[in-house]
C-alpha cells in the first residue's frame, strides 16, 4: 500500500473517531450516575440499619415526668358512696432546652401569656442543656390554647393527674393532701400511698383511675358537714379561736364525723401550712378539765374500792405543800358519788382517786389508752403529755383533768368504751362492721361499771351542767370540761378551754358526741363562759341535726331505771 492510500484510510478513520467518542463518552456518564444514585442509597440504607440496631438512648427527665404524671390515684368516698376526692386530667408545660431556637424570644412569647415566666430562672433553665424542664404545672385550657397558637419549637404538654376535692375544707383534716406529683403527703391520702398504692404506681399497674377501685371511708358527709357547720356557728357566737368536733361509733369505733377548726382546703395546699390550721382532734393534745372526772370515776368504781353509794368530804379545800384543791361552785358538804360527779367537784373527785391509789389510776389510764399515742390509719397523731412524776399531788390533779395532755380523739375512743358495756374499740376511718370491731377490741372495764358510767353521764345530762345539751327525744348524757389553760407555765383563769364528752340515746348509747371549744368569750349580757353555756348547747345542735342522718329513730317514753344517790339540794 503506498503512502496515500495509507493517509488517505488514516483521514477516514478519524472522520468516524468523533461519533465514536461521543457515544463512550455517553455510556460513561450513565454509568458513573448510576454509580453515585447507587452510592447514595447504600449510604441511606446503611445508615438506616445503623439506626435501627443502635441502642436508643432514651430522655431519662422525660420518661420519669411522663411516669409521674401517668399515676392516678382512687376516687375516695364517704360512706354513701359521695365523692371526697377524685382525679382530673389537666396539662402541664414542659421545655426541651436542646431544640430552642432562640430562647430569649421564647420567653418573651412566655410572657404573654405566663407573665411569671420572665424570669431569670426561667432563663437559666431554657439556656441549660437540659433534654426536659418544667415550666408550668397545671396549667389553664385557655393558657394551653395561647401557648400551643405561639407555635414555640421545643415548647409541649403533658397530660397530668390533679386532686379535686368536691367538699374543699369540708374534711380537709380526715383526708390530707397531695403534692404537685399526685402523692399522698398528709391525712387518708398518705395513709392509702402508705398501704399499697406507691408500690402500685412503682410497678406501673396504676395507669389510670378506672385501674383503682374506690376507697370508702366510715364518714358521713351529711354528718361531717353538719358537725363543722355548728363548730363554725360556735365559733362566731361564742368569738372562739379553735373548735374541735367528733362523731364516734361506740360499737365499731367508726368516725362518723371529725372536724377541727379552723381547718384548709386541699384544693389549696399553702393552708395547710399555717399553724393555726393544725388537726387538734387527733395531732394535738391538751388538759380536757372536768371531762377527765369521766375516766375518774369508772376507774374508782371499777376498781371495786368505790361505790355509788359511797360518799367523800368536800367540806373544805385540800391542801397538800403548796397547792389547794378547791371547787368552782363548792357546795361544802359531804358528797356522793353521783353528787361529785355532777357538781364537778375537784375536792372530790380528787379524794376518790387517792381511795383507789395511785398504781391503780395510772394502770387504768393506760388500760383506756389514755397514756399512749392514739392509733388511728391518721399519719397526724400526737403522744399524751404525762407528769413527770407520778406523785400524790399528780394523781390528784390529773383525776380533774390537770397534768394530763391527751388528744381529743383519745377521750371519745375512751368515752365510747365505757358506753358499749366497757370493750375499747380502736377508732378507724374505714367501714367496719359490729363483728369485726368485737374480734379486735379490748374489755377494759365491767358491764357493770358501764352501766353505771352510762347512769351518771344521763343524770349529768338531766340534772347537771349537761342541761342544755339536751334534745327531745334523744336523750342526751354526758360530761362538761372547763380548763383553765396554760400560759407560760402558769393558769390564765380569763382563757378556757371547753369541752362536753357526750353520749346518745343513753338508754342505748350508740354514738359518742365530743365537742370542745378554744378560748370561748361570754355571750353578751352573761358574765361566764363555761362549758354548760357553750360546748353543750353545740353538742345539742349536732344531735338534732345528725341523729336522723345516722338512723338513730327518737323516743318519747320515760324508761324505767334505778334511782341514783343524789340530792338536787344546790344551795
């Protein structure tokens, strides 16, 4: 082939070349395309099974507030099936410090609605690295409305359980409170975290309300509210500082009713902590006076070194180093035993106890219970205050109610053992049946000296300075206690403490009534403020009232009974 033919093919060949290139160049780039779509899926795809086998780490801060807010707590109800206390769904603002995009304009969107929100703790909580904080508890639905319309990122809602109590302070005392958390801190609602529903709630089998049956409690609503509503009038009428009152089954030891003013509304917490609004019937205790001549009497009588027809010299004060023992309205003359008790006389009731001896007062006290803390499913109790020896003048004095401290509650449970044919029956706040209670009471005292414990408290009722507790029908006995109060360490005679331990119907006793009345002021036009004058004339207004309520059907016949050794002679 000579040198042109060679050219000439040459020219050919590069003429078809370009056409060529393309074609490669083309198949080149679809291939290198499909590679990278390639690439980029398997990246995806493997990072996917990377996400899907890794651990996930969950917000600890979120989980714990959602496990919190997720525990509901059981309705509580009175004996009538009334609610006391139930749950309500309500929402809660919380943050995510992590995904704020600008906290400070987060929180001056905040402030439009929460003004309370600017703060500089606020700040310092949404400029944390933190993966949740709260920020609001219990929030309003219009102030979720606002909030959610801000469209904050970073800013959401959870659902929460809050306490509602229907009654306010209608039993504020009896059923406690709850914390931000829906925990029982005080009252019923301690006590039912106490016995089973924290470890519930722990084992996360407490979700929701409908998980919990509700928890019935022995109150009576129509009666509690009955009962606080004459403390209150008490209260006003008498410019009072602190009334105490107690509705007792004497067969179950069931609380009908319990009320201590001034009292608090669980729906408002912050009360609770104002000292004047403590439970003084069950977390206070104090020197009850004559009231205490109750527990006096059956003690010499159940003794045996005392009868009712026994009679004791109260002539002349007692005077032993340098105390005296004198009466209030004295009738200087030898009493019976009937007479000391319904003329009140500190003279002697005091020579009954030093007949039955000290050893025997101070083991018959503690057989009531009067000298050990009161057990109650309340975690607000309190310890009696004893003297600090145990001495002629100690015994003595305590058998007219001084130098002794007990709570209120500890003289119904004691009262309504000497009503019931003498077994001590453990006050509960539960339902309990007349059975039950026998399987678990205490007799403390004969059948005998119960009857005739109850034949005293009718005659005081009838004859003595229980006159005016009186309501028809219902025949109302019992026993008034007017102390002079301690101040300083010394008696103030211008401050009282009152008191009336009650029984009704006493041809039957089934209940238990105690009232007792802080610092009461003379009505207007009368010059003293006694028992007598105030805490019977309560007692009187809570029978009438609560008596239907509890089945207690009144009796107009005159029961036929023993007659009492007593003079009416009131010179």
């Amino acid at each position: 082939m000579t040198t042109g033919s060679r050219t000439a093919d040459l020219r050919s060949k590069m003429r078809q070349d370009p056409q060529q290139t393309e074609v490669a160049r083309g198949r080149s780039r679809i291939l290198l395309a499909m590679s990278v779509f390639v690439i980029v899926y398997l990246v995806i795809a493997g990072r996917l099974v990377t996400l899907g086998l890794s651990e996930v780490r969950p917000n600890v801060a979120y989980e714990t507030a959602q496990e919190a807010v997720a525990a509901a707590r059981p309705d509580i109800v009175d004996r009538n099936g009334e609610i006391l206390a139930t749950d309500l769904s309500t929402a809660s603002l919380y943050a995510e410090p992590r995904r704020l995009l600008d906290v400070d304009e987060a929180i001056e969107s905040l402030a439009t609605v929460m003004p309370d929100l600017a703060s500089a703790s606020t700040r310092r909580r949404l400029a944390s690295d933190a993966g949740f904080v709260w920020l609001k508890r219990e929030i309003t639905p219009e102030q979720r409305d606002r909030i959610h319309a801000l469209g904050i990122p970073g800013l959401d809602f959870l659902t929460e359980n809050r306490r509602f109590y229907p009654g306010g302070a209608l039993a504020g005392h009896v059923l406690g409170l709850v914390d931000v958390d829906n925990a029982g801190i005080a009252g019923l609602e301690k006590y039912i975290d106490d016995n089973g529903l924290a470890a519930l709630h722990k084992a996360g089998l407490a979700r929701t309300g409908e998980d919990l049956a509700p928890v019935k409690l022995s109150l009576d609503l129509r009666v509690q509210h009955a009962v606080r509503d004459e403390l209150a009038r008490a209260m006003d009428r008498y410019q009072a500082i602190a009334a105490i009152g107690i509705v007792l089954d004497v067969h179950t030891g069931e609380v009908m009713a319990m009320s201590s003013l001034p009292d608090y509304d669980p729906n408002d917490p912050a009360q609770a902590l104002e000292k004047d609004r403590m439970n003084r019937a069950t977390a206070g205790v104090f020197e009850l006076g004559s009231v205490f001549k109750t527990f006096t009497t059956a003690m010499a009588l159940d003794s045996g070194k005392v009868s009712l027809s026994d009679s004791f010299d109260a002539r002349a004060p007692i005077r032993i180093a340098s105390y005296t023992i004198n009466d209030f309205h004295g009738k200087h003359r030898v009493l019976t035993v009937p007479e000391v008790f319904i003329y009140s006389s500190n003279i002697g009731t005091a020579r009954m106890a030093l007949t039955a001896g000290i050893d025997t007062q101070k083991e018959f006290l503690g057989r009531l219970g009067l000298l050990d803390p009161i057990k109650t499913e309340l975690p607000e109790t309190a310890a009696p205050m004893l003297p600090p020896r145990w001495s002629d003048i100690a015994a003595m004095t305590i058998s007219f109610g001084h130098g002794l401290s007990v709570s209120p509650m500890h003289a119904a449970v004691a009262a309504a053992a000497l009503m019931n044919g003498g077994n001590l029956i453990p006050p509960t706040f539960f339902p309990r049946s007349r059975s039950e209670a026998l399987e678990i009471a205490k007799p403390v005292v004969s059948p005998a000296t119960s009857k005739a414990m109850r034949d005293l408290f009718l005659l005081n009722g009838e004859k003595g300075s229980g006159r005016n507790a009186q309501v028809e029908g219902y025949r109302v006995g019992g026993k008034t206690g007017t102390a002079e109060k301690v101040v300083n360490g010394r008696y103030i005679s211008n401050k009282r403490f009152n008191s009336f331990l009650s029984a009704f119907p006493m041809d039957d006793p089934q209940y238990v009534v105690l009232v007792v009345i802080d610092e009461p002021k003379p009505e207007e036009g009368k010059h003293y403020a006694t028992a007598g004058m105030n805490a019977a004339p309560t007692v009187s207004n809570i029978v009438r009232r609560t008596a239907p309520m509890l089945g207690v059907a009144p009796k107009f016949e005159e029961p036929a009974g023993e007659t009492l050794m007593v003079s009416y002679d009131d010179r």
